[in-house]
C-alpha cells in the first residue's frame, strides 16, 4: 500500500544546491550549512587495502565506538550513508508497520517534509512559533493526538531556529507519545555543536526514540556520506535488515575515513564550537546593528540563527532591486519564487554576497 504512492517530485533547495556547483562563486557564499572541511592530515597512511576492504556486519567496529559514546549497547546503532537516506529509511519501514499521519515541525528543513510527502503520508505540522523561541506551540497537542500520528519528524537543535529543547518541550513531546504511540525521529546532526552534547541529547528521554546523527555538519564532512541511526535494539535490528535492499553496506572508504575522523573527533568538535562562539559574536554585532530593521532570536550556542526583514525593510529591498531592474536568476529555488528572492539577487550583484533563497 505504501510504496504504490511513492512521489519523489524535487526537493527545491537541494536542486538549487546542486545547481550551484557549476554557478560562478559568491565572493562571500553564506549558504554553507556546517563546518567547512577541515584540515585532513590525520588520513595520511590511509592504504589502499583498507579503502576496498570488504566489511558486510550490521553494526561495524565503528558503530560500536560511537555506541559506547552515548552509552549504548553496539547493537543500537546502525550506520547509514546519509541523513536523508536515514529518514527516508525510517520512515518507510515505520509507515509499513504503522500506516498514518507523520507530523513535522513548521517551519522546517525542507526534506523533513518532503520525505514523508514522497512516501505518500498524510502530514501534520506542529509549529515552533518564532514569539516561543521556536520551543513546541503547546495549544497544538491536543489536534494532532486526535489525528493518531504514526511519527514525529524533527531536529533538535532546531533548523531553521537553532533552539534545543527545554524541559517544557521534552515533557510535551512524553506526552504526545505517551497519547499517541508514535515514533519520534530526532534529527541531531548539529548536536556536537553544544557544549554538553551528552545532556542536551534526547537519548534516552522517550521510549520510541530514534536519533541520527552526521559526520556532516559538525566535522564537516558531508561528502563522506556517514550517518548513524541509534535507537531501541528491535527497531535497529530492523533497519538493519532493510540494508539488504539498498545500499547493502556502508561503501570501504566512507567507513575509513568516518573512523579516522571519530578518532579526531574531540579535536574536530572543539574546532567546530570555536568557530560557533566566534561567529555567534559577530551575529550578536550585527543584530545589534539592524535593530528595526532585523528580527531574530539568537541561541546560546551552535551556528543556526533565523533572522528576518522587518516588513518595512523587506518591502524596501524589494523596492530597491526593482529600481535596479533586478530580475532574479541565482536568487531563486526551483519551482518558488518569493518577494525575497530579489533582493537576493541584488544582493549578490551589488555585494557578491550570496544567501540561500526560499521561503518558510
């Protein structure tokens, strides 16, 4: 039933992403979503046996490393080529077992809903209203536990708002669960920014808890396509199983190099929450700077921030970039064309400053 409605129309953004490969670069790109790729000394001596060593077990020598570091048995773990293929792998084998509903936050990472959409789910949003600090919208529990949701799809840290849960949010997201039986999917891959990585976790917190976490935004190294998907034994067993029809196991080199990187990975980590305190100062400059004219809610730590226009001075860019007879080309996303996108062409044309373009 499930697989009979697969949509997989575009996702917007990383079509523009891609798009941007072969695009003219900014002089100051501020679409980067991590680290930048880090300095790699440490894969020197790397031989060419171990980039082709074949290596087929469901819980390989490196997932039990990052196991132990949550304090988890290796056989919770189960390591995957992609966050995106992680969900979609999540999602479908829950669906399958549990057909229904998948809520997600709003706003969101795009592909958080487009996944769900392309399985051919009904979707609910639970919003994470800016005048919250982008915590859960409590008035919207009782709607969605009357729609008997299979799923909870969302990112802790928050992305786009960069907020992690609070004691208000987690007893919220106990009870949902509590009331409705659902899965919750808790996107992490930007939780090695925290200070205390292992306290701001949701590990552990829910009883039907799934946790990915990426080699790609906090060390940087998203071209190496590592993630891990931890969670309770039967439903990683079962994930596990769901390999044998895809990518079967976890291509020798992306496991070579995600194993040296683990073995760099606090000196990774402290590389990443430096450059986190550094720019977090520059934006606090900044903010400071545009009062009246940007909003935004800044969190303690990490490198997401959700700024906006005030409504007088997005409708004076917009004005601007038509005085100029802007017409937009790089700032706009396949398939959506907001007011924004103007400006962010002018915005690259006048500055070479490119932003990421879309809409929430």
């Amino acid at each position: 039933m499930l697989f009979r409605s697969l949509n997989f129309d575009q996702i917007c953004y990383l079509r523009w992403v891609r798009g941007q490969a072969a695009a003219e670069p900014a002089t100051v790109p501020l679409t980067f979503s991590g680290m930048l790729t880090p300095s790699v000394d440490w894969l020197s001596g790397i031989g060419g046996e171990e980039l082709v060593a074949f290596d087929g077990a469901d819980h390989p020598a490196l997932a039990g490393r990052m196991a132990a570091e949550w304090g988890l048995d290796p056989r919770q773990v189960v390591l995957v080529p992609g966050t995106h293929w992680s969900i979609l792998r999540a999602l479908s084998e829950r669906l399958s077992e549990a057909p229904g509903p998948v809520v997600v936050e709003e706003p969101t990472y795009e592909p958080l809903w487009r996944i769900p959409e392309a399985l051919g789910a009904p979707l609910l949003r639970w919003p994470r209203p800016r005048e919250r600090e982008f915590g859960l919208d409590p008035e919207a529990l009782e709607g969605l536990v009357a729609r008997k949701p299979s799923a909870f799809l969302f990112s802790h840290p928050h992305n786009p708002g960069g907020a992690v849960f609070g004691d208000a949010d987690r007893a919220l997201l106990e009870e949902f669960q509590r009331r409705t039986g659902a899965l919750l999917i808790s996107d992490e891959v930007y939780l090695e920014f925290e200070p205390d990585p292992s306290s701001a976790t949701l590990l552990g917190t829910c009883t039907d808890l799934l946790v990915l976490r990426s080699f790609t935004k906090v060390f940087g190294l998203g071209p190496v396509r590592c993630s891990a998907i931890a969670g309770p034994r039967d439903r990683i067993a079962r994930l596990a199983r769901v390999s044998d029809y895809a990518h079967v196991l976890l291509p020798a080199p992306t496991r070579v190099v995600a194993e040296r990187a683990w073995d760099h990975r606090e000196e990774l980590w402290d590389r990443a929450r430096a450059a986190a305190r550094a720019g977090r100062a520059e934006v606090e400059i900044f903010l400071g700077r545009a009062t009246g004219l940007v909003e935004a809610y800044l969190p303690d730590s990490g490198i997401i921030c959700f700024p906006r226009l005030t409504d007088a001075a997005h409708e004076a860019a917009v004005a601007m970039a038509r005085r100029r007879g802007v017409s937009v080309a790089s700032g706009i996303l396949p398939g959506l064309q907001p007011a924004a996108a103007l400006w962010i062409e002018d915005l690259r044309r006048q500055r070479g400053i490119q932003l990421t373009p879309g809409e929430f």
